[in-house]
C-alpha cells in the first residue's frame, strides 16, 4: 500500500493501522505540513518505508501495489490560506498521478476528501447527494474547490478507466499528533488552555461541528477501502455542537480556568457542519465509538507534551 501524505496527522495513524493489519506501507510525504515525529517509531518496522517526495512532481512505487490512500495535501485553515498554490496543485496534479499510477498498477485508489466540498451548507445535515455552498473565488476555494476537482478526477478514472475507487468525506477530526500550529479548534483551544492563555471563538461562537476522533474516523477509512461503495461516502460524528460549547469542553478536560476571546469570523466560515451518516451505516455498518470527553483526555497527553517542548 502507498500512503500520500503518511507523515501528516491522518495519514500517520492510517500507517499504523495498516501495518498492524499485515499490510506492507510506503509512506510518501514532503514534509511541507507532515512531520517525521508521527512516524518515527515506524522506521523499526521491516514492512514500512518512507519516501519524501512532492507527489505533485512525481511518484513511483516499483513492484506490486494493491492500494494507495491519497492524503496529501494541507487540511488545515492556516496551511491552506498560506500554501494556496501547493493546495491546488496537490489536489489536481497530485490526484492526477496518484490515479495514473493506480492504474499502472490495478491498485485500488480511496481519495481523502472532505466536509469542505459542502461549503457553507444551505441544507442541514449534509448527505452525500448535497452539491454544496461553495465560493470558488474565495480564500477558503483553494481548498474546497482541490478537493472538489480530486473528486471529478476520481470519478472520471472510474468511469472511463474502470478503476476501482473510493471516495471519503471526513468531517472534523481530532486526535493525538495534530500540530499545535494548526488554525483548527483542538489544537487551537487546547494548547491555548495548557498555557493559560485566552481560548480564541471566533465569531459569537454559534456556528456548529461535529467532532470525530481519529481512531474512529480510520475504522471508516478501513471499512470504506473494503466495500463496493463508490460515490462518496460522509464518515464523521454526527454528534454537532457549537464553537462554544466545543471551547467550554476543552477548558473542562484541562482544568484551565482561561477566559474566552472573542475575534471577528473569518471569510466564508460555515455556519454549521454536521454530517449525514446514514449511507456509513448502512453500507459500512460504522459508527462512531468514542465520546467527546473520552476522545479530549485521549489527546490531551499528547498536547501537553508539544507545548512542553514549544511544538
């Protein structure tokens, strides 16, 4: 199996468990947004390899190859705002020839995909058959519109090639090795509460999400790669809470008693976001597992240690 973007947040904890499966990994990553940390302690494996590479440029695997999972990309407000070249590109070009060598190679490809391509949704829960509320002129559509292009691309090698596919649609996640320079709610609020300082809503904090942790999320990543199941496919928590509350949560799992900042709503920020998960069920027979609280003590470790060491 090929990973794009293996050393990222996601891709990382995708590594693992495929391995843990018996599967053989490589890794590829530019380490633009991924860091070496969330793999170190794969290197000792014998079945798991990893190559830095832009994948916008060029990408190979010798040999046979039965699957790739295609998560290159930055994901996260920040990156994408400051990377908005390097996101178009790895989500044209890179979708390209990740899909031309699962083809060269009769892989199985699964795009990582995202709650973005919904926009700031008119409809509410968003299921798989909304077309979405996308701005593709404004700062968030280099994003939204990639990630939207990977997913004709992905169809247009289905249909024209017979390639098999699949196609995620991840809502918001969180979990252990997320960057503390993140631009997403977790990261945000939970070193900002570790350090004391104000934890920063922007807007009123009335806009909602849906939290999903991450070990959860990659059961529906494993179930997905498995099934028939080819147009896309929502895997999130439909669990949706506001800004707000999600603030307050974190302030009660850290013990801080950090007030809340409140800052202007940034452009084309969705209102809401909650997805519809009734095809994962029924096809997948996946659901979330693990609570909120459950999932913020899980994460909480990991971040006490990144702000130790400054990152």
């Amino acid at each position: 199996m090929l990973i794009t973007g293996g050393a990222g947040f996601l891709g990382s904890h995708l590594c693992e468990r495929f391995l843990a499966q018996g599967w053989e990994v490589v890794c590829m990553d530019n380490l633009v947004t991924g860091d070496l940390r969330n793999i170190e302690h794969l290197f000792r494996e014998a079945r798991f390899r990893f190559e830095r590479r832009d994948v916008t440029e060029y990408i190979h695997v010798p040999g046979r190859l039965d699957a790739i999972l295609h998560f290159a990309s930055p994901a996260s407000p920040i990156d994408y705002l400051e990377l908005p070249i390097q996101t178009l590109k790895v989500g044209s070009l890179g979708t390209h020839k990740a899909l031309g060598l699962a083809r060269e190679k009769q892989a199985r490809f699964l795009l990582a995909s995202t709650s973005e391509c919904y926009g700031d949704p008119l409809v509410h829960p968003q299921s798989e058959d909304y077309w979405g509320n996308v701005n593709p002129v404004g700062p968030r559509g280099v994003y939204d519109e990639a990630k939207r292009f990977a997913e004709a691309m992905t169809m247009a090698y289905h249909r024209y090639h017979g390639l098999e596919t699949r196609i995620v649609r991840i809502f918001n996640t969180y979990g252990p090795r997320m960057r503390l320079r993140d631009g997403r709610a977790l990261p945000a609020f939970m070193s900002q509460a570790l350090r004391g300082e104000p934890l920063t809503v922007f807007g009123d904090g009335s806009q909602t999400r849906s939290f999903c942790y991450v070990d959860d999320l990659v059961e529906g990543i494993w179930r997905l790669l498995h099934s028939n199941e080819v147009l896309p496919t929502n895997i999130g928590n439909p669990v949706e809470m506001t800004i707000l509350q999600f603030a307050e949560a974190v302030r009660r799992i850290t013990g801080s008693t950090s007030p809340i900042e409140f800052r202007p709503l940034p452009v084309d920020d969705p209102k809401v976001r909650q997805p519809d998960i009734t095809k994962a069920r029924r096809v997948l027979g996946w659901e979330p597992q693990v609570a909120l609280d459950a999932g913020l003590r899980r994460t909480l470790e990991h971040f006490r240690g990144r702000v130790a060491t400054g990152g």
